[in-house]
C-alpha cells in the first residue's frame, strides 16, 4: 500500500483504512444501513464458520453509494445544504500504484488489449501521479453517499476541474446506468417538495437540478408551466399501489429518484424486511 501523497511510503493505518475505502467505491454503488463507522460485533458464527458460509452470509448489507463528480464542491454543496447531509470524512490526493490498480485494473487492460492510450479511454494515470483522486463521505438517516473527483495534480482540491470530461445524453435506460434514490417523509407534500428543490437549485446556480414531469412534455418551457400536481406520479394499483416517484438530474448531471412509499406497498417492503430479518438471524 503506498501513501496518498507519496508514491513509495508506507501509509499510516488511518491513511491505509481510507485507501481501503476508496477503492472499494469502485465497485461498491450501493445504500448503506449503517453508518461509516463499525458498528455492533456479529456474534451470530465464529469466523471460522462464517469464511465458509455461502457469500450473502458472510456481508452486513450493502455501505455506500459513490458518485463520480466534475465539481466537488457543487456536489458536496447539493448533498449537504440542499438534501441535508452531514459530512462523515474527506480525504484525497490518492496516487500510486497499488491504489491505481485497485480501481482501474481492467480499464489497463482493454487499452492494452485495444492498444489504444489509457488516457484516451477516460483512464487517470494515478500510478505516475499526473492525476489525483479526493473523496467526501455523507452520511443520510440510512444512507452513506460517497462524492469522487478524478483531478489533474496541479488542479485544487474541491475546486478544481476534473480530469475527465462528463458523459452525455445520461438516460436511465442505458445497462449499466444507476441512481440515487431518496425516501421522502410520509406527511410532506411531495408536489411542494419538487417544487421548492427546483426553486432552491436555481437560487444556488445548479442548472441541472431538474425534474421530470408526469405529461408530455417538448421544450423547458412547458416543464416549467406544467401544473404542480403533475411533479408527481402516483401508483394506484397493482403491487406498487402506494408508491409515489419522482425522477430527477443532480447538479453533476447523476440520477436521482424522489419517492414516498405509503398504503399497500409500504406494507410489502415492511413485511419483506422483517421476513430479510427473520432468516438473516435464523442464519
């Protein structure tokens, strides 16, 4: 393991325990039910039985999500002061080998294979140390929501531009695309709520915060003269009966999804966990 700052030296444990979780942001885009920090001990198997356990038994959830950024402080800003989370962590300057491998082993070998320049690929030279890697951490009520920005080395840290360009024409039916997707409380207004985050967006300048509309809609214009209620799509039957969505751009263009889940399919996903719960600790 090498140091973030220093290509050759060893890193302190505290510095080696945040290497280990920026390169598990790679791979890991998921919500987390605990916080950053460990929680409780499982005692449910000795560690001798669990390595041996079919895969699912030996993970305690999932812990993330992690969203690549062009502009760290925009993102951080949005994910903060506008949604309300608290920052867990930050760190960065990440170069070196070990971590440049970690998190981009097989993008070095379909530009090899290809024989093609990594760098034309949208691949950073971490190992050299030409490009730099920072992460923030932000904790939710039962979240955690990791923030990367790829930088060149002589770019600021939070400010400065990122290494690669942003990825365009971001639908949500492409294969491999995912979202965020945030619970809004049982006795908010959901229309009001799109409502005003649009309006708070734009105060700050965050022109990609948009929301989708619930009708045909052609041109910016009409999305914004559309009547309130249609901010909203309601589910009222079938096995969603109760689910209210949203769809929506962050500021760095991700996506994002609003929903409340009331009635009938409140009751699903509840029962649905407790019976999760039920094997998990018969387990």
């Amino acid at each position: 393991m090498v140091s973030s700052h220093d290509g050759n030296a060893p890193t302190d444990p505290d510095r080696r325990h945040a290497l280990r979780l920026a390169g598990a942001s790679a791979v890991a885009v998921a919500a987390s039910v605990l916080p950053l920090t460990a929680g409780k001990a499982d005692t449910r198997a000795p560690a001798r039985t669990r390595d041996t356990a079919p895969l699912g038994a030996r993970l305690q959830g999932v812990q993330h999500f992690g969203v690549t950024v062009q502009n760290m402080d925009r993102a951080f800003e949005f994910y903060t002061e506008v949604l309300g989370g608290t920052e867990i962590m930050r760190d960065g300057d990440f170069q070196g080998v070990p971590v440049h491998y970690t998190l981009l082993t097989g993008e070095e070998i379909i530009a090899e294979e290809s024989g093609v320049n990594p760098r034309t690929i949208g691949v950073p030279d971490l190992a050299g140390g030409a490009q730099r890697l920072d992460v923030r951490f932000i904790q939710f009520d039962n979240v955690v929501i990791e923030l990367l920005q790829y930088r060149d080395a002589d770019e600021p840290m939070g400010s400065g531009h990122s290494f690669a360009e942003p990825r365009e024409h971001m639908s949500p039916a492409f294969p491999r695309s995912m979202h965020i997707c945030f619970h809004i409380r049982d006795d908010v207004d959901f229309n009001q709520f799109i409502h005003d985050l649009e309006a708070e967006c734009a105060r700050r300048g965050m022109t990609q915060v948009k929301a989708n509309r619930s009708v045909r809609i052609a041109t910016e214009a009409e999305r914004m003269a559309a009547p309130m209620e249609t901010n909203t799509l309601k589910i009222e039957a079938g096995p969603s009966d109760g689910w209210s969505l949203i769809y929506c751009k962050g500021p760095e263009g991700e996506q994002l999804e609003f929903v409340q889940a009331l009635g009938h399919v409140r009751k699903v996903f509840a029962d649905a966990k407790s019976e999760r719960d039920r094997m998990v600790g018969d387990g």
